[in-house]
C-alpha cells in the first residue's frame, strides 16, 4: 500500500509519488467529468483559459504551446469558434493575419465549469476533518510547483 510505504519515509521522492499519484489522477479525472456538465472537455477548457490569457493568439501558437498538431488544434479552434465560444479577430500588425479571443458566451462557459468543479471539490471537502483540510492546503502551493517547476524534461 502506497501510503503505509510512505509512513517509513515521507520525503523520498519515489515513496511519494507512489502515494500522490493515484489520487491526483482520481480527483483530476472527477473535475473534468464536472467540466463536461458544462459542456466542456478538459482541452476545450484549456484552451479558452489561454485564449482568454493571450487575446490575439494564433493557432500555430497553440499548437505549439500544447505540443499539438497544427491540424488537430485547427480542428479544436474550428469546433470552439462553431460552439460560439471563441471568435477571430484581425491582427493589428499584421492585416494577414488573425488571432483569437474569447466571447461572452466562452467567458460564461468558462464560469460555468468553474461552479461545477469549484461545487464538487467543496461539497467533498466539507465532509473531510479540519485537520484534513488544513493538511491539503498546506499542500497547495507545493503541488502547484509540481507544474510550474522546470523538471528535468524541459532540458531533453
């Protein structure tokens, strides 16, 4: 059992990620089901935080930045600008050329996924002790260094 193996040493590296896995891929997996209540997949939501982020981004740009296919992110641009959630608008440099911005009705989609996920994630969270609670926000702000940490594949 992961967590009994962790008990012996809670800071080697590889007894952790044994423990943290599992449930992070759980509760991942629960928040996008709650996403898809609101009509979106994970990648759509996604991609309308970076739109909404970078008004004017191109599709090549996010291709790039999700390590994605030009044409498979053409596909997922196509399918947000039919849903009405994203629109292009014209580049101020370059006439050439379009970006993409968020629409209202993308801005309130995003909302709407974040009360499922946000509604979700608190009703469990009341049912956990305070000291659980406490215990998981101390754990915030080192699982989000997991992410936005260079690890050792940014080097490759």
């Amino acid at each position: 059992m992961p967590l009994a193996a962790l008990a012996k040493d809670p800071a080697d590296p590889d007894l952790l990620a044994e423990a943290l896995r599992p449930a992070i891929l759980r509760v991942s997996r629960r928040l996008r089901q709650e996403a898809s209540k609101a009509g979106l997949s994970a990648l759509d939501v996604l991609l309308l935080v970076e739109i909404k982020r970078q008004p004017g981004v191109g599709v090549c740009d996010l291709a790039d930045g999700e390590k994605m296919s030009r044409p498979a992110m053409s596909g997922h641009v196509k399918r947000l600008e039919a849903a009405g959630w994203i629109s292009r608008i014209s580049d101020a440099k370059d006439g050439r050329r379009s970006g993409l911005a968020i629409t209202e009705a993308g801005l309130k989609a995003l909302a709407e996924t974040r009360r499922h996920r946000n509604d979700w994630l608190a009703a469990r969270l009341a049912h956990l002790s305070p000291e659980q609670r406490e215990a998981l926000a101390a754990a915030a702000g080192p699982l989000l260094a997991l992410v936005e940490t260079q690890g050792p594949e940014a080097a490759r």
